[in-house]
C-alpha cells in the first residue's frame, strides 16, 4: 500500500482541528505569518492541560507547529491530575458524579477550593475528590485572618524593642529567606503543590505558632514600633509568597496592610527576598533547638497539670550553650529564671534537647505520694522488659544464630533500661528522703 491508495472519509470531521492550530492562530500566524505578535509570543515556555488529550490536542499542536511555524510551539508541557470521585471514576456529566464548583464556592469561598484542590494534586496526580479538602483551604484562610486581625489590633508604642522580639524578628528574617529559596526551587521544578505546602507551613508553622507567639505584647500592653513595622513586613511577603495559590484573600489584605493608591495591587508587586546566608542557617537550627526546650517544658507542664500562669525555674545540667536565647525561651515557656547546675534537683522532671540535659524542678508542685506511685510503676514496667532483654541474651542460640545487628540492638536495649532502672531508683528514694 503507498500514499496514493489512502483515502479520507468524506463523514469524518476533525473538532479538534481549530484547537491544533491554537498557537498559531491565536496571533493570526495563519493570515499574517511575519506580525509582531506571533514573532515576540511564539514558541511560548509552558502549556498546562490534562493528560486525557495528548494525542488529541498536545501532539497535534506539536505537528502544526513543526507544519507551519518550523518550531516547537512550546518547551514544557505540565500535565494536571485528573478529578476523580471517591470511587476512581473520572468526573464527568454523563455519571453525575461531579459537585457543583459554585456551591462548593458559596460554601467555602473560592481560595478554599483552590488550595484544596492545590494540596491534592502532587505533581499532576490523579485527584481523588473529598470536600475536607476544601474545608481544610477555608480554616487556613480563616487562619490568614484571624493573623491578620491579630497583628492590626496591637496598639504601638515608641518603646526599645525587648531582646525577645530582636532575636526573633532576626530568626524569622532568615526563616523567610531559607523559604523563599525552597519555594523558588520547587517552581522551577514545576512542584506546585508542594511549593503551596512549604509556604502553608512557614504561616502556620512558624509564623502563626511561633514567630507571632514570641512578639506577642503582654495583655493590654503596646508592642514596640520596630518589631510592629517588622511583622507588618514579614505579612507583606507572606501574602506575596501565598498570592499565585489564594489570589482573593491575598489582594484584600494587601490592600490593608498599608495605605495603598487607587489602582495598585499585589499582582503588580515583586516578590524580593535574598538568599539566606551561613549565619541565617546557623541562626535557623539554634531556634529549634530552642523549640525543643519551650516543647520540654510545656510537657512538663501538662503531665504535671502545672498552669501557664504559673512561673517555673529552668536547669541546664552542665552548661547552657544555648544562653543567647534565654529571653525567647523565658517567654515562650514562662520561666522566672534559667539556672546552670552540676546536679539537677531531685524533685525535678529532665528532658534532653540533643546533647544538652535540662530539668524543671518541681518543689511543692507537685503531689510527692503520687509521684512515688508513678516512677514505681514506671520502674516495674522497666525491670520487667529487662527480664526478658537478659532473657534472650541468655540464650546461646539467640546468640549465636541471630545476625550481629539484632544481638547488638538487644545489648543497647539492656544498657538504656540499667541506666533508667538506676535513675528512677535514685529519684524514688530522693523524694522518699524528701517526704520524711
């Protein structure tokens, strides 16, 4: 058979032939090859579409392209997930299968059902549709407000700024520099969803939970002008940072963060963050070590039903590399003071931040009886899991068949419980001595 022996149906219609020539005929390259337009627009960078219609639309596009342009219309094409239910089942009108997109919006505003659908689909994977999704894009929106309204209800006063707040504003600087750098990096590798998850965490995250936390003014009182001025800049960026995700909310509260002119927008903004340097790093991973101690403290707190109003004292055991922070972590967690000691006290609750050892002493806090109660329950658990640790080293052919990584584990197992034995012991008869 040759070309001469093809024939085209005559009841055959290509509908998709206006649409392979979309590149071209969009700047009228078909009627007037050589205007300016398709000369500056054509080949452009990036097509996104689903990956349904490749051969019908992509590949043939590409065709008409090479036909009549003698280029590539585009360099990279970006294949969005396909939306499908519960079930797997495409959505579609035929199955009836697919929700109403404006009452989805009605119910939780339109950036609540993009971030949803944002957040679902990694790198153009399939989307199995639930409407938590959504729900969970309309509590972050909530969130970005209630921040908002926060930070805008301060009243400001021209005071010096608290060490406190200079140390964190410091931290979230650099904070913000290490996220714009990741950001930047997961676009250019067309990771979208993850680019909104990274931004989503440092609000949430850091931003909400601990930067906001670590400024925060006393009830009633005013914060400082440089760390107000500072947190208005901080929101500013972070709007940028969310804006091509939550296009609406971002635009409403840009406009009040400043006083804007008519006609300006957040779309029309750079985005101009520096990279971080060494220090920033360096600045970065000492805040959360610093995380970790307010995290011990707080869950002392909690096991011991200790309230927040209620000051503690702090012990590093041996050393406090972390001293230039003392005034972060006297906020955060509510200490009266953050002493170096030798030896922890023998009423105190430890914890380990790495390396470093600290303890919260805990005097007439606590009740002694039930404490006692509590460790000789604990140490029972303990020299009942060492009983059967010796157990199996006992056994010679454990011993000898099992491989040298599970006999070694079980070593470290015996050595971590004789030295927990060993400290309850010498706390339970500590606070025995105590209660006589």
């Amino acid at each position: 058979m040759s070309a001469a022996d093809l024939e085209q149906d005559s009841d055959c219609l290509d509908t998709w032939f206006s649409s392979w020539l979309w590149p071209i005929s969009l700047f009228n390259g078909i009627l007037d090859p050589d205007n300016e337009e398709i000369k500056y627009y054509y080949p452009t960078c990036d097509l996104v579409t689903g990956p349904d219609i490749i051969f019908f639309w992509v590949a043939r596009m590409i065709m008409a392209g090479y036909e009549y342009r003698g280029k590539m219309p585009f360099k990279h094409v970006y294949f969005t997930g396909i939306v499908r239910d519960k079930l797997g089942r495409k959505m579609s009108k035929s199955l009836g299968n697919s929700p109403d997109p404006l009452n989805l919006i009605d119910k939780y505003g339109a950036d609540g059902v993009r971030m949803g659908m944002m957040l679902s689909a990694p790198a153009g994977n399939d989307i199995l549709f639930d409407e938590s999704l959504c729900e969970q894009g309309r509590n972050f929106n909530n969130k970005i407000w209630n921040a908002f309204r926060l930070v805008k209800g301060w009243s400001v006063s021209d005071g010096e700024q608290p060490e406190a707040n200079k140390i964190a504003v410091k931290w979230f600087e650099a904070k913000l520099r290490q996220t714009s750098q990741e950001v930047d990096d997961l676009f250019s590798k067309y990771r979208i969803s993850e680019a909104l998850m990274t931004v989503y965490r440092l609000f949430w995250d850091e931003f909400s939970s601990w930067y906001l936390e670590m400024v925060k003014p006393a009830y009633g009182q005013p914060i400082d002008t440089a760390t107000y001025n500072a947190t208005l800049s901080f929101f500013e960026n972070l709007l940028k940072m969310l804006h091509p995700f939550m296009p609406f909310i971002t635009e409403e509260l840009w406009q009040h963060i400043y006083e804007r002119k008519d006609g300006e927008s957040i779309m029309r903004v750079k985005l101009e963050i520096p990279v971080p340097t060494a220090d920033d790093l360096r600045l970065i991973s000492d805040i959360e070590n610093v995380k970790q101690v307010v995290a011990g403290v707080r869950t002392v707190r909690n096991q011991k039903n200790i309230p927040n109003k209620d000051a503690m004292k702090l012990q590093a055991i041996g050393e406090n590399s972390l001293s230039q922070y003392d005034s972060v972590v006297s906020k955060m967690a509510n200490l009266s003071s953050i002493d170096v000691v030798t030896e922890k006290d023998s009423t105190s609750a430890a914890f380990m931040v790495g390396t470093l050892e600290y303890a919260v002493p805990l005097g007439d806090m606590i009740d002694i009886d039930a404490e006692i109660e509590k460790q000789e329950a604990q140490l029972k658990h303990l020299e009942g899991f060492l009983a059967g640790v010796k157990k199996k080293l006992s056994n010679e052919r454990f011993v000898a068949n099992a491989p040298e990584a599970v006999v070694a584990l079980e070593r470290k197992k015996q050595s971590d419980s004789e030295e927990k034995i060993a400290a309850l012991k010498d706390s339970i008869a500590s606070l025995k001595q105590k209660k006589q």
